[in-house]
C-alpha cells in the first residue's frame, strides 16, 4: 500500500478536505497496516519519518524534487 499525504497541515489546506482533518503519519501508517495481511508492507513519503510499532522497519530513502524543494523520506514497514 502506498500513502501520499499531504505534508503539512497548510498544504491540506489547499486541498477540498482542509487541514482540520489532517491525520499525522503515524495515524496514517498504523491504519493501513491495520488493513494488511502479515508480510504486506506500506510505503510512505512525507517530511516525517513515522514511527510504526508491531510493524518491521524495511527501508527510509530520501527523496529530493529539484533544486530549493525540501527533502522528503520515502519510509516502508512490513506488518509483522
């Protein structure tokens, strides 16, 4: 599974369902390894690094767009 958030509570604001539902990354992460069978893996890019508990860490990669872009992380946790 593969989770592409918004980054931040002021970039969920330009989208239609506004910041004020904007869920961290953990909560993100942890809902979709909820939704797998054990060995699936989820991946997520974001300014965060979640941290996911009964879940195996597999990768973190960092991710640049450009010149003058902040740097993302591409993170991936496997369902134990």
């Amino acid at each position: 599974m593969l989770i592409d958030p918004p980054y931040s509570v002021e970039d969920a604001a330009h989208y239609k369902v506004g910041g004020e539902h904007y869920p961290s990354p953990n909560i993100l992460v942890r809902n979709a390894l909820n939704t797998l069978n054990i060995g699936q893996r989820v991946g997520i890019i974001h300014y965060i690094l979640p941290q996911a508990k009964d879940a195996r860490f597999v990768a973190c990669v960092g991710v640049v767009c450009g010149f003058n872009n902040r740097i993302r992380v591409f993170s991936v946790f496997e369902k134990k």
